[in-house]
C-alpha cells in the first residue's frame, strides 16, 4: 500500500470530528479539585507515602501533589497499583539519566523546534507554546535523529513539569501544566507521515507512563481536518484524563480568542495566539 493509500484510509476511518463547539468553561479539572481528597482517599495517600518515602531522593517527589497524581486516574487510589507505576517511573528515571536533561546542550535542536515555557495560565500554570509549523519531524526522523528529538521533547516535559514543582514548593497551588500549541501550516506530510506517527504514539507513552495527571489541558488552535490523522493514531494510547483535556479549534479566530482570554491574559501570549506578549528570540 502506498504512503497516499494507507493516508486515505486512516482519513476515512475518521467519523468523529473534535472541534470544539461554543464550550467556553475552562479547565478540565481545578486544583482545588486536584488537591481535595476524601478521607478514604486522605487515608490512601499517608499510606502510600509511608510505602514509597524510602525511594524518594528528591524534595518536589515528597510533595503531596507529586504523589497523588501516581493515585488518581486509573490507578483509583490503589496503593499496590500507584507504587508499581511509581517505581517504574524512577527506573526509567535513573536508565536514561532523565536528571541530566537540564544540564545538556540543545542548541542544535532549539532552532528547528520552536517552543517557549515562559508563561502562565491565569491560575499560574506554566504554558508550553508549540508553534508546529516549525517542527519538520519528518525530515528529523529521515536524517535518523528521532531519539534525539525524542529526548529534547522529554528535555521540554521535565523543564515544565519541574516548573510546576517549582512552584509547588514555592507554597503555589499549582498542580498541571497546560500545552498550547499553533496548528497553523500543519502538514501530512512533515508531521504525521508514516515515519512520524511512531515518534507521536511513543511520546503519548512516556507521558501516560510517567508523567500521569500533569497535563490540565492540550488546546490546539487553527487545526485543520488533517490532523485528525495524529489524533486517530493516538488515540487508542490516551487515558480517559488525556483526552478530556483536548481542545481543538479550527482556524476560527473569534471562537479561540475566547476560550484563550478566559484561561491566559493577553500579556501571556504572543501574538500569533492573540496576544502582547513580545515575541521570543529563539537565536539566543
Ligand atoms: C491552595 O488550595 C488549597 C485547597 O483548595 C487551599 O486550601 C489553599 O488556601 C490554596 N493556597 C493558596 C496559596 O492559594
Ligand atoms: C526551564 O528552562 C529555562 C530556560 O532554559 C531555565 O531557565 C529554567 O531553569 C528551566 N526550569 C526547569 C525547572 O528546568
């Protein structure tokens, strides 16, 4: 089958559009809500981090949201369940080094793959900007460098969710983060080509297995249809917590403007997401 054949079939396979209508209400879940625990579930969380505490080298891990997000979500605050998942992650962890991404050099990849996490949600959550028409990850893989962009990825996910902490241990309620990325001149070809989509489905992996219950919301503004190819290839690895936090708008600017003013302040965007904040020097 060709590239263009197996392309059509993933489009006809798509019968459900996720563009979202006039919903305005923002947040797919508050911190107080994140933060609230029944006392059963209370219960479940001192016992849990009497289990895992021995494991713990790092002050944020310590933290009582770092270790509900290991109890929430499909785990149901099952202590046997949220220590296996845990352990897991401080295997991979310490496997590829993941402490040593912050100090490593990423120069030759900050060019071609623009992102920004310098701003905040109204709730103070740090914000990663993904401008995708700048990603050519096809072009990446091709040149066989899709582990290194791999990890530069993962680079971006701990320099976020390590904001998040920050913030935590500043006596913030933070809790999530949020990923607000610019869907303008998405391509098939550059983005969800065969040899791409392995890249996307990977990465959804390591954030479900890793970083579960951190992403608060994925808003996608002026998606075209094609990008339903990405989301149908992705889909059957996104948890129930995942998806309900994926918002896709098409390029109806009025219908975006407003679910981002009501979640970000004009000042903590740039202008391609309707905002005054000024633009970023990726040059630096
Ligand atoms: C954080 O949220 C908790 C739970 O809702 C609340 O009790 C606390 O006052 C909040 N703290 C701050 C600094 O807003
Ligand atoms: C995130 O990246 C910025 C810019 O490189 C850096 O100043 C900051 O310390 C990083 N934060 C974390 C938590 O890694």
């Amino acid at each position: 089958m060709s590239q263009t054949n197996h392309l059509s079939s993933i489009f006809l396979s798509v019968v459900v559009l996720l563009f979202v209508e006039s919903n305005v209400s923002v947040s797919a879940i508050s911190v107080e809500k994140y933060l609230t625990l029944t006392l059963s579930q209370k219960t479940a969380l001192d016992e849990f981090r009497h289990r895992v505490e021995p494991m713990l080298k790092d002050n944020y891990m310590k933290q009582d949201a770092y270790l509900i997000q290991w109890l929430r979500g499909a785990r149901k605050f099952d202590i046997n369940a949220a220590t296996e998942m845990l352990r897991m992650n401080l295997k991979w962890r310490k496997e590829n080094a993941i402490d040593n991404m912050r100090n490593e050099d990423w120069t030759d990849m900050l060019q071609d793959f623009h992102t920004t996490i310098d701003t905040y949600d109204r709730t103070g959550r740090p914000i990663a900007v993904i401008d995708i028409n700048d990603w050519d990850i096809r072009r990446s893989v091709i040149q066989g460098k899709g582990k290194r962009v791999m990890r530069y990825i993962m680079s971006r996910v701990e320099n976020i969710t390590g904001q998040a902490y920050e913030r935590q241990e500043k006596g913030m309620n933070v809790t999530q983060v949020v990923v607000l990325a610019n869907a303008e001149g998405f391509n098939v070809i550059q983005h969800a080509c065969p040899l791409c989509l392995p890249l996307w489905i990977q990465f959804i992996q390591y954030i479900e297995s890793y970083y579960p219950e951190a992403l608060d919301e994925l808003i996608i503004i002026n998606a075209p249809p094609t990008i339903q190819v990405v989301l149908e290839a992705i889909k059957p690895f996104l948890t129930k917590t995942t998806s309900d936090g994926i918002r896709i708008f098409n390029p109806n600017k009025a219908k975006w403007m407003e679910y981002l003013d009501a979640k970000m302040s004009r000042e903590e965007r740039r202008k391609p997401y309707g905002g005054t904040k000024p633009p970023f020097d990726f040059s630096r």
